[in-house]
C-alpha cells in the first residue's frame, strides 16, 4: 500500500496477497531476524511497508536469512515501475480440488482459466481480473476475484475489492477469517505504513496496523444480503513478540434492522444476543531459542459471541481455540525450511481451552460460526470464511516448507482429525461426524513465459461414522500463472 506514498513502486500493486506459503515463510524469517520490523499477521501485506521496514544493517544475518531476502528483493523488484499496465494471467486444472483449505492458494474448481491487469500510480492502484471455471460449486461460471480499486489517503487506503483476507498467525487456517471460501466483495480501510506512534504513552506497542472490512454477503441464505464488519488492531512490541485484536459481526440483510443504531449495537455488544453473530479474538506469536535452535509458539482464541444486551462489560464467551508451534533453519544443499505443528479445536468452549481454565463443565457443540438468526453463519457461498474445519471438528495438522535456491519450493501438509463431531445439520465440510484425514505433496517452480508453475498430489480419506461410509480420493492438480 506505502508503494503509492513512496517511490519506487514495489512489486506489482501495492499487496501481498495471502495464499504464497513460500513467500509467506521468508517474510516470516525476516521479521523474526529483525530484517522486517512491522507487523505481518494481517493478510495481504503491504509490499511499501515492507519495503520502507527493510533494516539495512544486514551483515549478522545468516545463510538462510541472506537467502531469504535475495528472494524478497526479487519479488520487491519485480514490476518495478508505476503508471505502466501489468498483464497477468493463470490456467488450473485439479483433480478432486481440495474442500479444507490450507494457507497455501491451490485451485478451487476442477478448471479454471483467468486473466487481468493492474496498474499503479501516485494515489489510486486499481487490478481487474476475470476467470471461467467448469462446473463451479456455486453456480458461477464467470467471477471476478482478486480484483480492486484503491484510493491512498495519507498513511490510509480506502479499497473497493474482492480479494482474499487472512487474520492471524496460523498455518493450516485462521480461526477468524480466512481464504478457505472465495473472497467477500468488500470495502476495506488499513495503513499504508506500520511505523509506531511518537507518543511516549503508545509507542511501547511498537509498530502497528489495522484493517477494517465492510462485506456483503450473498443472497442465497437464511438471512439474505446480511453485511459482515470486522476489524483488526495488531502490534509488535517486541521484535519476538506479535500480538493481534480481532473482532467481526453479521448484522443488516433481509428482515433485519440495517440503521446506524443497530449497527452501534452490533459493535458495542448490545442488542439481543441473537440479533447479531458476533466474534472477538486474541492472537499471539512469540519466536525465541530453544537448544540453540530458533522457535515460535503461537495461538488463537476465539469467542463466539460477546455482550448480552445488558451487561455494560462486552467479554466473549464460548471460546474456541487454535495453537501451534514452529521451527526453521537451512541447510547447505537443501534450502531454507520450516516445520510447523498446528491444533485446533473449534467447537466453543473447546476442551483445551477448558483445561487451560480449569472449567469443568462440558463444551457448547453447534454454536460456532452461527447463531439462531444468521443460521449461515460465517459463510460465503456455501464455505466456511472462519477456520476451514468449520464447526465441532478438531484436527492436527503437520506442514513444512521448503524454498529451495533458483525460486523453487516444496510444500507438504499432514491432517489428521474429526470433522463435524456432533451431526450438526449446519456444518459445510461434513453431513456427520466424519474421521478426516489429509496429505498434500506440491512443487513450485520457474515455468515458460516468465511464470510459476504449481503442481500437487493429494490424498483424502473420510470415513462418515453414523452410515458407516468411507471415501477415498486421490488429488492431483496444475496451475501456471504469470505477470509482465
């Protein structure tokens, strides 16, 4: 976003779409290094902020970091020029497309062929993009994802847009909003640059950044045309320390009260407590040593409804949880790598989250993601915008990426879990309590033209424990894409 603020213009537009693990895993190093000073748990990144965040000191660096910023610098170069058109294109084709998705942006229909342009200039960046897929799970052929329109207003971008959001530190998915579904026709506010406040009463946060989103959710659900508002407020006080604030609520749609008093309500926790579908959150990632190795451990909280239209303290409740842990390094001959080990549990008031709080009661299946009024909940066009696993599944998730020298990269995922665990009649990835397991094996790597070609295999097993059923599928799929 900094890019329209600043020259030279960086790396074709001015955001980091989520969805590149490789990219995402050098950023990451970086920032852990103290290379990148800001924030990076708020997806997409801007590429101006990364680059004005660059330490120049970077002789303490090791041979993994070194790598690692050759990458970035490539990237940050590449389209290096503003007020000229940039031409981008891709084609896919999957065998059994993946339904619980990753991070990692793999394709979502069985074909899909697409191209757009964008282009940068002083104050606005605008990227228009239109695909055909083949026989889409929502019945649209034609869509026009990834597109924007952006407006700079100081050290803020106004933005017109359906591209993809990703919210915390997670790897497998976010608990909060993630690309697991198609990306949410929005209107979006966040910084330009993360630099920290002057004030000596706020500048202990740290650099900081925020994103605030207005959505306009589909007509085909229980409450036709509701609206979805969310905000983030993430800081890093310390350069081991990332800490993130989320909050979303549906509100407005067909038959409901769409005025400005119902949406005061709606932010502060007042008004009935089915009136609105309300979420809060708490993320954190912190990085340290541990046997003279570098490690993370992170986690997120989720609270599935807060206020209950009397109380004058707003505190969320129903508690789902995610936590993980990682570890990088690199190896002469191999590349740079990272092993991360990820659990969540997404039915409320899960039951880590229990012993963690020495809670004895039971958990509340059937209520995440939903409530009574907005019955399709976090959802949009029939998948799940929160945690992927959508409601009352657990799943344990093992994943490592691997950049090796030349632009080339391994990613590999192992799942193992239970999807839906209470026949709930809502769930969107499972009709009963469904034993899910999950392996995925991609390669990227330079291609003709210019581009990146992405191939991938898969294996999906799931076994519906109520009719006794099992189904096994083999994935396969290839994707080029290319801009110039």
């Amino acid at each position: 976003m900094a890019c329209l603020l600043a020259a030279p213009l960086a790396a074709a537009g001015p955001w980091i779409d989520p969805g590149d693990s490789s990219l995402r895993h050098d950023i990451q190093l970086l920032a852990d290094a103290g290379v990148i000073t800001g924030p990076v748990s708020t997806w997409p990144l801007s590429w101006g902020d990364i680059q004005a965040s660059l330490r120049d000191n970077t002789q303490t660096l090791d041979q993994g970091e070194q790598a690692a910023l050759g990458r970035l610098k490539t990237r940050l170069a590449r389209g290096m020029a503003s007020h000229e058109i940039i031409l981008s294109g891709h084609a896919s084709v999957a065998e059994h497309p993946r339904d619980i998705r990753t991070f990692e942006d793999g394709p979502r229909e069985n074909g899909e062929v697409g191209a757009g342009f964008e282009w940068t200039g002083e104050r606005f960046a605008t990227r228009l993009k239109a695909q055909w897929v083949n026989d889409p799970d929502d019945g649209k052929s034609w869509r026009y994802d990834d597109s924007y329109l952006g407006m700079a207003v100081g050290n803020w971008m106004f933005a017109a847009t359906t591209s993809d959001q990703y919210w915390g530190p997670g790897w497998q998915s976010s608990m909060l909003l993630s690309n697991n579904a198609r990306p949410i026709p929005s209107f979006t506010v966040g910084r330009n640059l993360t630099t920290p406040f002057e004030t000596k009463w706020l500048s202990w946060l740290g650099p900081w950044d925020i994103a605030v989103l207005w959505g306009f959710l589909e007509q085909n659900r229980a409450v036709p045309n509701a609206r979805v508002f969310a905000g983030r407020f993430n800081f890093r006080p310390l350069q081991s320390l990332e800490i993130g604030l989320s909050a979303m609520g549906l509100w407005c749609g067909s038959g409901q009260e769409c005025d400005s008093t119902a949406f005061g309500k709606m932010v502060t926790g007042r008004g009935e407590s089915d009136q609105f579908d309300r979420l809060s959150s708490f993320d954190i990632r912190w990085s340290t040593r541990v046997l003279g190795r570098p490690a993370a451990v992170y986690g997120h909280a989720v609270g599935e409804d807060f206020g209950d239209g009397t109380s004058r303290l707003v505190w969320p409740t129903k508690v789902l949880i995610q936590v993980g842990a990682e570890t990088w390094g690199y190896r002469h001959g191999l590349g740079s790598y990272r092993l991360y080990i990820e659990w969540a549990d997404t039915e409320c008031d899960a039951s880590l989250y229990r012993a963690l709080t020495f809670d004895g009661g039971g958990g509340k299946p059937g209520c995440a993601y939903r409530n009574s009024t907005y019955q399709s909940g976090e959802t949009y066009r029939d998948r799940v915008f929160a945690n992927s696993l959508d409601q009352d599944s657990r799943a344990l998730t093992l994943g490592s990426v691997l950049n090796r020298d030349r632009d080339r990269s391994w990613l590999a995922t192992l799942t193992v879990g239970d999807l839906n665990r209470y026949n709930s009649v809502r769930s969107t990835t499972a009709s009963n309590k469904t034993r899910y397991r999950e392996a995925e094996l991609s390669h990227q790597l330079p291609a003709f033209f210019g581009g990146e070609l992405e191939l991938g295999i898969g294996y999906e097993y799931r076994e519906d424990t109520v009719l006794d059923n099992t189904d096994h599928d083999v994935r396969v799929f290839a994707g080029w894409s290319f801009d110039y």
